[in-house]
C-alpha cells in the first residue's frame, strides 16, 4: 500500500517556539508559502485546524485549492456547529470545486471552556460522541441519498433532505481512543487518526480499531501524527531536540503557562503524556515536548537522521501505519526540509519494503 504525507497548514508561522512572532491570525503570505512549499514538497494533503477562535477551515481549503494543483487538504470539522445537511453540502462543494482533493477530519470535541465560546454548552463526553456518530449517519446520507429522505434522532430531526451536490471522493478521518471513540471510528472512519505513541501502543490502537471496524464490515486507513527532528547527523538532531525542549520552556514560562503538573482533558493526550515517562521511548521517540506542555495534541516527535527518522517511520508502516502527519517546530522550513530530505527516503523505504513483502508472499 503507498504512504501518504500530510502536512498543517496553520495559518501563520507560530508555534511553542515561535508563539510571540505571529503578524496576525490570519498571515496571506505565510499560508501561499506554506501551500507552496508542501505542494513542492510532495505532501500529498495539509490539514487545515479548526479552533473557536481561528480563522475557518473550509474557506482557507477553498482559498488554499484554488492556488494549488495536486496539493489536498484535510479539513478540521466540529459536529454541533453545523447542520450536518449544511456541512455535507459544504464539504461536497469544496470536493467539485477542488476536484476531489478534500477530506473531513472529525473533531468531536475539545476542553469545556473552548466549545462553550461556539455555544456548545452542556453535552458531556459520552453524549458528544452520540451526537457526532448521528451526525456522520446524516451526512453520509446527504452525499449518497437519491431521494430526498427524513431522519428523526435524538440530535436531529430532519424532512425531505436531498442535495444536489455530492462528493466523487471524500474520505472521513477520526481520532479519539476512549471507547466511546473507537466504536464511533469503527463505524464511520476511513482513515482513524492517532497521536506518535510507542511501536507497542499503537498496535494496540489499531488492534482495537479494527476489531470495531470489523464489526461494520470496514477495514480503516490508520494517521501517526508526529513532528520530526532532523539533522546531518544523530547526534546534531538530538542536540536540536534539546534546544527546541528549552525554547518550548523559555515560551512557557514567559507566558506563564505551566510546565508541570498538568491534568489532561481528553483521554488521547492522557495516553500520550503516559508515553512521555522518559525522554525517549523507542528509540527515536522523543516526548521533550509533550512533557511540558501536558501532551497537548500533536507534540512527539523521532529523531534523527533523514535515515534514521525513516527506518522508525517504516516500523509504524509495518504495523499498518499508510498516513503520517508531520509538522515541525518551525512550521515553514521544517516543511520544505521534509520535502527535500525526508520524504523521498520514506517513500523509497516503503517500496522497498513493500516489494520484499510482495515477493515473499509471491
């Protein structure tokens, strides 16, 4: 099976280490670049954020499709926020006007606080997760139904729903690792998305994914979402690790955020920050970062050598890994040094691979 890469498009060049530089929230300059630069780059998507208060997802992938030719673009999505008619009808019109270049990535939910600013006040966890698997069980049939349907649910009561436009292909990606979350992504994920835990823990995510997949008659594509550390050398990306380790601090600090002690919300990132017990795991897993800031989202990351960052990229492909989301510590030319150095290696490794395996089975 081929390796797909996704980039992030975040809508200017900050991040843990840059958080003080951003012009604006919305930087024209930086998203042309940056769309550029992974269009060059052989990115196959970019994931696009959703945030209550950042610019919004579907209009930047319209704005990022109509400048690119082949680059693809995953978009964040929020069930709750929309009608799922409305989103369906959305996403299907980016789907024609990008000629198939889109997919949806399901964020069912988020800290208390940040969903309460969009007014989503009031569903807990487990009744989110019910909310989002009737959402998909709307949109889907939106995008398939030849004649106009009702729908009557707990969340959504719906008459004579039919749209004129549908996607030709729109793959749906979704995270989470509570159970509520796996049997939601067994019923409805193409592509299931996790964070960069060990070799061991995401076998045993992708294991209990496709036994609820199995369930449903689907088999998933499977995301690793990581952010490499590369250098000319082992020892200069390990060095390059401590200083962004140290950034991150000094940020932190400065902001007077915690670097300790912290609490996760979500069960995904109390998983990860179980991974971050020590330094590195693995081998090449580093967790310097997801140590300070509580593993908040996408925050380990392999490090190495363009080769070696590829062989670990490899044992995650062997597990049934085909995704990987990467984005570096600085958003631009981490970019355009994934392009260039990671990229092709990974996809050479991968062939390699796949046509030893092919020959042992032949």
């Amino acid at each position: 099976m081929p390796v797909k890469f996704i980039g992030y498009i975040g809508f200017n060049n900050s991040s843990e280490i840059h958080a003080g530089e951003r012009k604006r929230a919305l930087d024209l300059d930086y998203v042309r670049n940056a769309l550029r630069a992974q269009e060059e780059g052989g990115f196959d998507r970019v994931l696009i954020p959703f945030g209550s208060n950042s610019p919004e997802s579907q209009i930047v992938a319209a704005y990022g499709a109509a400048l690119t030719t082949r680059l693809g673009f995953l978009v964040a999505h929020r069930p709750g926020f929309t009608q799922p008619t409305v989103a369906a009808r959305q996403l299907a019109t980016l789907d024609q006007l990008s000629q198939g270049r889109v997919a949806v990535h399901i964020i069912t939910g988020g800290a208390d606080a940040e969903m309460a600013r969009d007014g989503d006040i009031g569903p807990n966890k487990a009744e989110r997760y019910t909310r989002t698997d009737e959402y998909l069980d709307v949109l889907r049939q939106e995008w398939t139904a030849e004649q106009p349907f009702d729908h009557e649910g707990r969340f959504y009561h719906i008459r004579q729903a039919i749209s004129a436009v549908k996607p030709d292909n729109l793959p749906v990606f979704f995270g989470g690792t509570s159970a509520e979350a796996i049997d939601v992504a067994g019923r409805h994920a193409d592509v299931y998305a996790t964070w960069g835990e060990t070799l061991a823990a995401t076998r045993e995510t992708i294991s209990r994914v496709r036994a609820s997949a199995a369930r449903y008659g689907r088999d998933p594509g499977f995301s690793l979402s990581l952010r490499p550390v590369v250098a000319d050398t082992e020892e200069a990306a390990w060095k390059k690790a401590a200083d962004i380790v140290e950034q991150v601090r000094e940020a932190r600090v400065a902001a007077g955020l915690p670097v300790s002690g912290h609490l996760p919300p979500n069960d995904g990132s109390r998983r990860l920050l179980d991974t971050a017990t020590s330094l590195r795991q693995d081998v090449r897993l580093w967790t310097g970062v997801a140590q300070l800031t509580g593993a908040a989202g996408n925050s380990t990351g392999l490090v190495g050598t363009p080769e070696q960052v590829a062989d670990a990229m490899l044992e995650y492909y062997r597990l049934g890994v085909d995704h990987f989301l990467i984005r570096g510590f600085d958003p631009l030319e981490d970019a355009k040094i994934y392009g260039r150095h990671l990229l092709p290696v990974v996809h050479e490794k991968v062939r390699a691979y796949d046509s030893l395996t092919q020959a042992s089975v032949g």
